[in-house]
C-alpha cells in the first residue's frame, strides 16, 4: 500500500498529539448528587427512611480496588474522598436525602462492600463495570442481601484525548446506575416498605 510521504508525516504527528495528550492524570471524581430518575422512583415507592451504615471493599480483593481504577491509558481515577467504597456510600446517602428517605437514627440500615470496580478505555470498544454486595438490617438483623452490578460498553475512539474522559464518564455514571437497581430491586424494595 502507497502512502504518501505527507500523509505519513501527518499520521505521525497525530500519533505523538494522541500520546502526550493522553499522559499520566490522576482524576478524581465529584462530589455525589441524586438523579432525577431515581428521585422520581423512590418518592413514588413509599418506603421507610433508612439510615447508612459501613460501606467497604469485599473481602479477599486487593485494597487497590477501593483506591483507584486503571485502564485509562496511563491516567487514573480516583473516588471524591480517595475510596470508591466511600463514593458508592455518598451515593446512596445522597440520593435517599433527596427524596426525603434519609433518617441517621432509623432501625432500617443500608450496608454495602464493593465487589468489582474496573473500566478499560480499550481502541475499539470501552468496558466499565461496577458491583457491590448490598444488605439491609433491622434493629441489627439481617434481612436483606443481594449482589448487585451494572456495566456499560461503549465505542471507544483510538485518540486518548477522546477515549479518556469519555471511559470516565463512563465509569463515574455507573455509581448512579449501581443505586438506581438497587432502589428498583423488588426484595429491596419490600423490607424497606412503610
């Protein structure tokens, strides 16, 4: 195949562009708010206020997990308060505030361990995925618990400049999701209702 000494030289550059706009970042994610749609949902599902006790990582992964997620080109990112455990916690805490469900001293509590946390900015097609094990207790009884996950793909561009804030995004919004099953969950649902 013939391509012309121009071309080649253009390749090159955007080539180069691509890499050293793509060098080693650390991001860390914002500050958790509730979504509209699960907003809508949970006042319409008449459940009890709930407090929100430990949230940590599963035991038997690597601590890293609970840190910072790689396989964004060389960049990372991390949670609003350095745990992803933590981050999923705030989530949960903020999106229960908003429709008036959160109560510090209710008996009914919300526990979770984060059991998978990972995304690959990959050419050709992005991958996230996040899960966490949820429980529910009541005046200290377990009465509640699920794994919970939600993943995303996505079409990935081979320009890091593109693929890395499109791969966070990602990856930011299924903590959002991950909340989102979990309030639609039907057992869930159940040993919360009023």
């Amino acid at each position: 195949m013939f391509t012309s000494p121009l071309l080649a030289t253009r390749l090159s550059i955007l080539l180069l562009l691509s890499i050293s706009l793509t060098g080693c970042a650390s991001i860390t994610m914002p500050p958790p708010t509730a979504s509209t749609s699960t907003l809508e949902k949970l006042r319409a599902a008449n459940l009890a206020p709930s407090s929100v006790g430990k949230f940590k990582l599963a035991p038997g992964l690597n601590p890293q997990m609970d840190k910072t997620v790689t396989g964004l080109r060389g960049s990372s990112i991390q949670g609003a308060n350095g745990s992803f455990s933590q981050q999923l916690r705030e989530v949960i805490i903020a999106e229960l505030k908003a429709a008036g469900l959160y109560d510090e001293q209710s008996q009914i509590q919300i526990e979770g361990q984060l059991s998978d946390s990972h995304v690959d900015a990959a050419i050709g097609t992005g991958t996230a995925k996040l899960a966490a094990i949820f429980t529910v207790n009541k005046a200290g009884k377990k009465v509640f618990e699920k794994t919970v996950s939600v993943d995303s793909r996505w079409e990935s561009s081979f320009i890091g400049a593109i693929a890395i804030p499109e791969a966070i995004n990602q990856y930011s919004s299924l903590y959002k999701a991950l909340a989102e099953k979990l309030f639609d969950e039907k057992d869930f649902r159940s040993v919360l209702a009023r």
